[in-house]
C-alpha cells in the first residue's frame, strides 16, 4: 500500500521534507513617508501601518533592522501635486530626502524606489494627460528624470510602477548615462489593473480623479499577456521580475518562474492585507497561520522576494519558530 502519510510522521520527519521555505532574506516592506514634523498617521484601511514623516520614519527604521528585514519599498506622500507630477523628480522631493537620510542612518538597508507619477500628479494618473487620454512617450522622459533623481539620493533598485511601454529601456538608459550602472531596475512587469489596491491609493492619496487606471495596467483576465509584459521588461534591461497583485495571480506567478531565470518577485498588495487583518481582528481566522499560508502559497509558486505589508509580523514569526 502505498502510505504517504509516512512522510508526515512527525515534525522532524516534516521538515526533513519540506519543500518550501520561507525566509527574512526574501522579505520586503512598503513603506509610506510623508512631508512634516513629527508625523505619525495611521492607514485607516490598513491596520498597523502608518504614513511617517521622515524624522519619525527612524523609529519605524529600527524597527525593521531590528526585525532582521533587509530591504524596504519606499512610497512618498508629497504636500504639492501638480499636473506634470513635478515633486516626483525634484532632487529635493519627498521620496528623494527620505531615500537620503534611510541611506544614511542605515546604508546597508536595500532601498527600493518605486517610480511612478501618480501620487504626485494633481489627476492622480500615472503618467501625463492630454484631453483625457494618458500619454505614453511623453511620460517616458519624466519618469528617467524620476529615476535617475531616486539612484543619486541613494536608492539601490529602481522599481517603474506605471506601466507606460518602453519605460525599462527609458530608465535603464537613463540609468547608464548618469553614472548609475550599478543600480538595478526591478520592474512591475506583470501589473493588473486591480481592485486590490484600493487601501494603497488611501494610504498614498493616489486614486485617479477620473476613468481608471486599465489603458495601461493589465487585464485581469489576461495570463499569456502577462507573460509578454515579463518579457518586454527582461528585454529593456529588467534585473527582477514582478506579479502584481499576488494571491489572486499565483498561476502567472508559476508560469513566469518556469519560464524565466530571472528572480522573480511577488507583490502581496494592500488588499489582500487589509482582508486578512480585518478577518484576524475579527477573530474569524488564526493571523499568524494565515499569513505564514500565503507566504509558502507564493514561494511555492516560484516566488523568490515577497512585497508584503506583513514583513515585520513574518520575520517576528520566523524568530518565535527557530527559538
Ligand atoms: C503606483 C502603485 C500602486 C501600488 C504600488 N505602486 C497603486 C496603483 O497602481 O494604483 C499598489 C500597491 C498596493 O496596493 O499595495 N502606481
Ligand atoms: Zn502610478
């Protein structure tokens, strides 16, 4: 008889063969900083995370290193918005002295820039706007000039957001022609046009104030294209690949690992946290079990680095476990 239950005996016999393992190293933390003093403002719709102000932000910044997390995503929210998004290339920009001082308190922390217009932009679009309509190769500039402004305050990956085509090749050349060669790019290659990122765009003040974000983030219905997103971005000069949202995309996740090797990253987005905490806090599942379940979910499709607003709670976790 064929008895697989032997292979689950006992938790020794278990993690003898276990094939997935989740780790700090494949950890990183979105992190929200805003203008002002002494600033400290919770996401309504995202228990536990908090918008900083950067003198603020060093706490929270002790926090993760403590933590033993080893990279952060950051997001900035500017006071100003305008319709070019011009705080989103100002070398004195929110996001650009936040990169500053997080690379000088603590210069081993990976700082990963996401690189977009819309929490900038008075429209809350990703890119520039003519008579309604988002423009593509217009875009193209600002967002190298965005780029190139996050590596010389310090940023160690560049991360595009804004689903503008070309931008990879845009920004990996603006890259190279600045003196920053060694600054990688990991792309939002595979981003859909999703319902998950409502919480975000709260904690961000980034919604649209019109029309929708699906001329250019992808069709949720759409795998095989998701792929040709992956290798768009691998061609222009991507160092990591990325499916956004997570849960809901576990297949492209999985056909984009046995596809591409290239490291591929998953980003667990503000929804699928908000759904899991509001459960918890409503006692109708186990916290703990649940997010450690979503994390294997996603390795186990073939993730290697995980976004994920759970970072710390995880690498808390994965401490309790090797005690
Ligand atoms: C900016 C951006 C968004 C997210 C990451 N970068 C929002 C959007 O596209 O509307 C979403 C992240 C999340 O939901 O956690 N373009
Ligand atoms: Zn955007």
């Amino acid at each position: 008889m064929l008895r697989l239950r032997r292979l689950r005996n006992n938790e020794n016999i278990r993690s003898l063969v276990r094939e997935t393992r989740v780790c700090k190293d494949d950890l990183v933390y979105p992190v929200f900083v805003c203008e002002g003093q002494n600033v400290k403002n919770p996401v309504d719709s995202m228990p536990e995370i908090y918008q900083y102000s950067i003198d603020a932000f060093d706490e929270e910044l002790d926090r993760i290193c403590r933590a033993g997390i080893k990279a952060i995503l950051i997001f900035g929210i500017p006071d100003h918005k305008d319709e070019c998004g011009s705080g989103a290339y100002d070398e004195n920009g929110i996001t650009q002295r936040a990169v500053r001082h997080i690379k000088e308190k603590c210069p081993d922390m990976i700082v990963i820039a996401d690189v977009c217009l819309c929490e900038y932009t008075s429209h809350g679009h990703c890119g520039l706007i003519h008579n309604g309509e988002i423009l593509n190769d217009e875009t193209l500039p600002l967002l190298a000039k965005m780029a190139v402004s996050l590596a010389k305050a310090g940023a160690d990956i560049i991360a595009p957001s804004d689903m503008m085509d070309g931008h990879t090749r845009v920004i990996r050349q603006a890259l190279d022609d600045n003196g920053y060669k060694n600054t990688l790019i990991m792309g939002y290659s595979a981003k859909f046009a999703s319902g998950y990122y409502s919480p975000f765009r709260d904690a961000a003040h980034s919604s649209p104030s019109f029309g929708d974000r699906k001329t250019y983030q992808m069709d949720p219905a759409n795998g095989r294209e998701a792929l040709r997103e992956c290798e768009a971005d691998i061609e222009e000069g991507a160092d990591i690949i990325m499916v956004k949202p997570g849960l809901a995309y576990l297949d492209i996740v999985k056909a984009a690992s046995d596809r591409y090797d290239y490291p591929l990253a998953i980003y667990n987005v503000s929804g699928e946290y908000s759904m899991v905490k509001a459960a918890a806090m409503n006692g109708w599942i186990d916290e703990k079990r649940i997010v450690m379940e979503n994390m294997m979910a996603m390795k186990r499709a073939g993730a290697k680095i995980i976004i994920t607003y759970h970072a710390l709670m995880v690498a808390k976790w994965l401490d309790e476990e090797t005690l």
